[in-house]
C-alpha cells in the first residue's frame, strides 16, 4: 500500500520508531499481496543519536519524506520548540502532494508547528496538554482519545497509542482481518477505538470488581445479536447498574453503549469483507435491531458506509 516514511531526528525515542517498523517495515508474506516499503529519513545523512546514547544511520533523506505515501512524526525531542525549517517545509510539501501525515505523542508539535493541525482536531499526550495548548491556543485539542484519524492529517496520543494509529492505518488499507492478523503477530489487542480514554485515573487498587466487569465484557461478546442493556449487564456482573457504570469506566475508559456499539461495528466488519450476507441480516447479526441503525453509527465509526466499506475490502481479499 505504498511507501512510508519515518522522520528521524537527534534526541528521539527508539521506541516510536520501533512500533512504525513492526507494523510497516516487516514483510509480511503470509498475505499473498504488496504490503509497505518503509524508509527511516532525517534532514541530513549523519547518523542520529538516539535516546539513551545509541546511534540510528537512517537511509533516507527529506525528499524521500515528501515523496512517501503515509509520512510519520514520532514524539519530538522539545516540546518547547519548534523542528528545523527543513524539516517543517518537507512536512508541508508531503501534504501538498497528498501525502497521509501521522504524529506519534508529542510529534503533534511539529505538525502544529508545519500549520498541518489548522483547522482540524487532534490530540497529543495527556501530559503535554498543557503545554500544546499555551503554544496554539487556535487548534482544537483534544487530549482524552487515544487518537483522531479524520481526512489526511491524523494525530495519537502516547507512545503506545501509536501502536493503536498504525493498527487503524492497516484496517483502514487493509481491512479488518488483515489488521487483526498482524495485531496477532505483534501480541496486542486487535483494536482499541480512538475515541477511548488514554488515561484512566486508577487510585484505588485493583479488586474482584474488576474481574466481574471482564466476565461482563466476555458474556457481553457471545451475546452481541442479543438485547443488550446497563442493567443487563450489572446483573451479569452481580452489581447495582451505578456501581456497575463506575467500575465500567475505571476499567475501559469508556461506557458500557458506546463499548458496546464499537464491538457490534466490529464484529461486523468480517461479515462485510468476507460474505455477501445482505445489510439488513448483517445488523441483525451483530445486535442492531434496525439496518438504519445499523447504517448511523457505522458511518460514525469507519466514515463510509457499510456498502462502501464491503466494496472496498471484498475486492481486496
């Protein structure tokens, strides 16, 4: 699915690079079709030290950035300031060609440095909120979801949120199953929404309550094409439905419906790229009591539509 391209820079994290090269730069023969060339760029050929005093001898130059099909920003050094000139104008030429720009963490910086988050939502670490928010106070922050994917320019939150972008960038190519493969390989959970909590306040230590809720969740899965309600599930964790939507958060980050509603959305996407079942018994299958439903919140979930979706993935496979 074309070529992607890392920014590498003195002072940057291996660890950022690492998850871009996991899910890009490995081949991955046992899908039988092209998968990405990836390609570590810097502003300049001299090797890069790296945290932790390593040295990182990328193979690219900037115009291999600009001229990449997915262009990726990991956490930058500073958050105080600002990328080299060099490095922001190849960001913008990368995007004026159509390029698809991704930050990781604090990289969110050097896209609202590059004038790439005008106009459009995005998120960085919880940690930098502050900080991003003194520098650009014109751009729509949001520093609760684990990442924001909306038109070409898409922005996650910690370091391992950008595992969960790279993921989202492969369904998006790829398909559901094809994701979900190389979430098996990589040993990780297949798909995280973006919209959940990147931090969940946990004051209080772990207890049975949290075992009851991962039984819910568990029962909840199995009996998706079911009626499922709050207080069908807090029966099912042996709880008042308030004590139950507590832990509920605590635990994922987010409600019970809109947990719900994603995994309902999901379990119909192998439907959709690997049968012809009509619309209509596809939402019934996975719980929607109506296709229009059905159709509303998968819109709001993939931004395309069921048939859009079945199109585009179907002839893929």
């Amino acid at each position: 699915m074309g070529t992607v391209a890392v920014l590498a820079y003195p002072g940057m994290s291996l660890f950022e690079t690492g998850i871009v090269t996991e899910v890009f730069g490995l081949p991955r023969p046992e899908f039988d079709r092209p998968w990405y060339e990836l390609t570590i760029c810097a502003p300049s050929d001299r090797p890069v030290q790296v945290v932790g005093g390593a040295v990182l001898q990328p193979v690219g130059g900037l115009a291999d950035l600009v001229r990449a099909h997915t262009v990726i920003v990991p956490g930058v050094a500073d958050v105080h300031a600002d990328p080299p000139a060099a490095v922001l104008g190849a960001l913008r030429a990368a995007h004026t060609r159509g390029a698809r720009i991704l930050s990781i963490c604090s990289g969110a910086f050097a896209l609202a440095a590059a004038g790439l988050l005008d106009g459009r939502r995005a998120t960085t670490h919880w940690r930098y909120a502050e900080v991003f928010r003194a520098r650009y106070p014109h751009l729509d922050l949001d520093p609760d979801v684990l990442y924001i994917a909306e038109d070409d320019v898409w922005t996650s939150a910690g370091s391992a949120a950008g595992l969960d972008l790279c993921l989202h960038v492969v369904r998006t190519d790829h398909g559901a199953a094809i994701a979900n493969a190389v979430a098996r390989r990589l040993v990780v959970q297949p798909h995280r929404d973006g919209g959940q909590a990147q931090f969940i306040e946990a004051p209080m230590p772990a207890d049975a309550g949290d075992d009851r809720i991962a039984a819910s969740l568990a029962w909840a899965l199995a009996h998706l094409r079911e009626p499922l309600s709050v207080a069908g599930l807090a029966r099912q964790a042996h709880m008042a439905p308030r004590t139950y939507l507590r832990h509920f958060t605590r635990a994922t980050g987010t409600s019970p419906i809109r947990w719900l509603l994603r995994q309902r959305i999901q379990a119909s996407l192998a439907l959709l790229e690997t049968t012809d079942t009509p619309i209509e018994q596809v939402a019934a299958a996975v719980g929607f009591d109506a296709a229009v439903t059905f159709r509303h919140h998968f819109v709001n979930a993939m931004r395309t539509s069921p048939s859009q979706y079945r199109q585009a993935f179907r002839l893929k496979l």
